[in-house]
C-alpha cells in the first residue's frame, strides 16, 4: 500500500514550485518586503494563471475541485518560496460557501474567487486564538460591530469571511460601509497583516455555526503548519547547501562533525511534520473524526520544529546568517509568524488536551 502523496499531486507542487521560482525570486521578495505600497500582484496574477486561486472551488464554478491535502502542498510551496500571497483566505473562503453559503451566495462569489478577479480573507482569529486589545466582532441585525486583528490579506481582500463572538460565520463585501482597514505591523515582511474595525457593517450570515469555523480552524492550522514546513525544508536545504560550499581550514565546513550533527538533527526532527501535515490535511476530507486532533498536533509540532531549525540553519551560517544578502531573515520571520497565526503551539495542545479530555 502506497501512503506517500499521488504521482499528480507531486507534478503539481512541482510545478507550482517552477512557477514561483519565476514570479516569486528573493529579489521579488525583497522589494516586496521594502514597500509598504506593494500588493504583489503580478506574483498573484502569475498564481491565479496557474489556476491556485480556484484549488478548492468546486468544477462547476471553475475551479480545480480538489481536496486540503492538495492545497497544503500548494502551502508547502509558499512557505519554501516565502511567496507574498495570501493563501490562507484563497482556500477558507470557498471552504466557508461550499459549506455553509446560500445558493446565491455561492453563485455570486465561488466564480470570481476562482478566476483571481477577488481576493479573500478570513478573519476568524479571535474565538480561536483568543482576543487581544478588545478585539472580537458582534453581530447583531444584519450588521457587524467590533475589530479583528491578524488578518492575513485582509488589506486587499474584496470579500471576508468574518468570526463573530458566539462563532457565527459572516460575509462582508470589500467595499461595505463602515469597514475601515489598518495594516498591521509584524514581524513577518512577506505577507500583510490587518486590523479590521467593523462599524455597523453590513453581513450575509452562514450557516452552520460552530461547527463550520471549527472546519475553518482546523484548515488553518493544516495550511500553516504546510507554510512553516515549506520554510523549514527551504532553510535546511540552505544550511546544507552552505556547509558543502564554505570553507575554513582547508576543509568544507560540512565536513566537520558538529555541523554534520546540526544538519543531520534538523532533517531528523523535520521529517515527522510532513507526514503529519500531509495527514491532517488528508483527514480533512477522508476521516473527519479525527481531524481537530491531527490538525491541532501538526500546527503545534510544526511551530516548534520550525523554531528550531530556524534557528539552527542560520547558526550553521555563521555571521552570514543574519545579514540581508543572503535573505535568510525571510523564512526565519515567516516561520516565527506562522508560530502564533491562530493560536501559538501552548494553546493549540491545550485545545488537544482537552479535545482528549486530558486538560486539567
């Protein structure tokens, strides 16, 4: 029995990867990274071409109809590339209509997710990472009242999915009145972060409830754990590709014991994340059981990890880990952003425990 991911599912990330490798070189990155103003959106149009912003809209609005584990290969890729592209809204939205819209909902918005013409977002944060600085959203009459912070693409997104308070779900035009938008600062340079302040802001409910974020929380934790683990392999791979090339002493610094171990170490504890992100983002669709449980351990574990070759790949640098030439700076802070995006790992074991009944 093969358990590995399908032969079409590999020539797609690769493909993808191809496609960043274009659109989204480290100099793309760092200009993106030095100006506020850029909305990187030739790298999203590139994105959009190949057919990501549709990966999990259904067929019969133009998209690919495929399943999490797809897109978490797409993730893997982001991370590695540290694409500046919000992800995260393009797969949570049209999982939010196909599972809680209207018909009309559906056939207004699946569409024009698929084709790139609108950019999502969601701002689900809140009742799953907890509130900060008063933020958290009411709904009341139709209309949302409240802030949300920490929302990935929400500076350019033309439609939002929103977290009330109770853990109902709401969709929010772009341009509705009443919607004020910040960006938000971070550590993060390749990705935009928002605060969202909604002043009687005008909503279509979804259906579903609780259960529905729930899904959405779950996705998410799968589709940054992905991120972390596309960052990870790129700053391992560097590390390697660094202790081949320098020199000192005569000798490869690869050659020397110590940064054999250090290598070797990030491999080994980098390994166990993939096969559990691959699998909690297979639980998703196959075995929904046991998916909060498995998306809880990869978001925890991966950040962890993350953490740790992060920052062992830049000491096997050296002193050239930490300037701008070589951009190492770029997955180190996406890996530490990825960290505490809906909920760092000491909450997310927490929710695991108590999904376990364990929590004390």
């Amino acid at each position: 029995m093969d358990f590995s991911i399908t032969s079409d599912q590999r020539l797609m990330q690769e493909s993808l990867t191809r496609t960043l490798a274009e659109a989204s070189s480290l100099d793309r990155v760092r200009r993106f990274a030095g100006d506020l103003g850029d909305k990187g959106a030739d790298v999203w149009r590139a994105l959009a071409d190949f057919g990501l912003a549709g990966i999990v809209v259904p067929e019969a609005f133009g998209g690919l109809g495929l399943g999490l584990l797809d897109a978490a290969l797409a993730s893997e890729a982001l991370g590695r590339a540290v694409a500046p592209v919000p992800f995260m809204g393009v797969v949570l939205a049209p999982l939010a209509l196909t599972r809680g819209g209207s018909e009309a909902q559906q056939q207004e918005w699946l569409a024009k997710l698929a084709s790139g013409k609108v950019i999502a977002a969601a701002a689900i944060s809140e009742p799953i990472a907890g509130a900060r600085d008063g933020a958290g959203v009411t709904a009341s009459g139709g209309k949302l009242t409240g802030k949300a912070l920490f929302v990935p693409g929400g500076m350019a997104a033309g439609l939002l999915v929103v977290a009330d308070r109770s853990g109902g779900l709401h969709l929010v035009r772009g341009d509705a009145a009443g919607l004020t938008r910040a960006l938000m600062p971070g550590i993060d340079e390749t990705r935009r972060l928002a605060e969202l302040t909604f002043d009687g802001v005008a909503a279509e409910p979804l259906s579903g409830g609780p259960e529905l974020l729930a899904a959405l929380r779950d996705a998410g934790w799968v589709l940054v754990a992905a991120d972390t683990l596309g960052a990870a392999e790129a700053m391992l791979d560097k590390a390697v590709a660094y202790a081949q090339e320098r020199r000192q002493f005569g000798r490869v610094i690869g050659s020397f014991q110590a940064v054999k171990h250090l290598c070797a170490e990030m491999a080994a504890e980098l390994e166990p994340c993939r096969s559990l992100v691959w699998y909690a983002a297979y639980a998703f669709d196959a075995v929904p059981g046991e998916t909060s449980l498995m998306a809880a351990h990869a978001k925890a574990l991966t950040s962890e990890v993350g953490r740790f070759v992060a920052r062992t790949s830049t000491e096997v640098h050296g002193g050239m880990g930490i300037t701008d030439l070589l951009g190492l700076h770029f997955w180190f802070k996406r890996i530490g952003a990825n960290r505490q995006l809906l909920g760092g790992p000491e909450r997310v074991r927490e929710f695991a425990a108590r999904l376990q009944g364990l929590a004390a």
